[in-house]
C-alpha cells in the first residue's frame, strides 16, 4: 500500500507521519511492533535519508505506527517504507509513504 502525504514538509520542521493500516486488518487483528522502517529517494540527492527518523516509531492502539521525521534536503522527495507484525502470526504488513520535503 502506498500513500501521499498531502502538503510538503519544511526542513527545519519535525512533524508525525501516521501510517493506519487499519484498512489491512479484521476486527480481530492488531499491529504488534514495527518490524522495519527504511527511507529512500525517488528524488532527489540526500546521501543519508534515514537521518529523517527523529525518534522512535509510536503504536498508535491496534492499528497504526505515527513516525516522527525532520530534516531532510529542500527539494527532495522521501519514500518511507513502514514494516509491521501483527497479532496474525502469517500476517505482515507493509506501508510505503511518499513526503516532500520543501522550503
């Protein structure tokens, strides 16, 4: 799955994303841990994009991960990818954001 963020970050700001994957879970489904979180660039030259991760990832109950980010390269855009176990032990899910970082 993959989503936009609508309007583009500054650098100088720190902001949550929130990846819901309620949408990929039954009633009886929960995420259980971030198994993963990698930040490329489709666009852009940032030679260290997962110096964007300001923090730890933060469970939001039973459905969602809020990543914290700041930073980044004016003018570049970011694919973030979030991996996650969930309470289905054959099930694991995958979210890729994409956000653009502006001035």
């Amino acid at each position: 799955m993959k989503l936009r963020f609508p309007s583009a970050k500054d650098p100088a700001e720190t902001v949550p994303l929130t990846f819901d994957f309620s949408a990929s879970l039954s009633s009886s489904e929960s995420v259980l841990a971030v198994t993963s979180i990698t930040i490329c660039c489709p666009s852009g030259l940032d030679p260290a994009p997962q110096s964007m991760l300001t923090g730890e990832p933060a469970l939001v109950p039973s459905s969602a991960v809020v990543v914290p980010v700041g930073g980044g390269m004016d003018g570049t855009e970011y694919e973030i990818k979030v991996v996650v176990s969930t309470s289905n032990p054959m099930k694991i899910l995958a979210m890729t954001g994409i956000l653009r970082v502006a001035s």
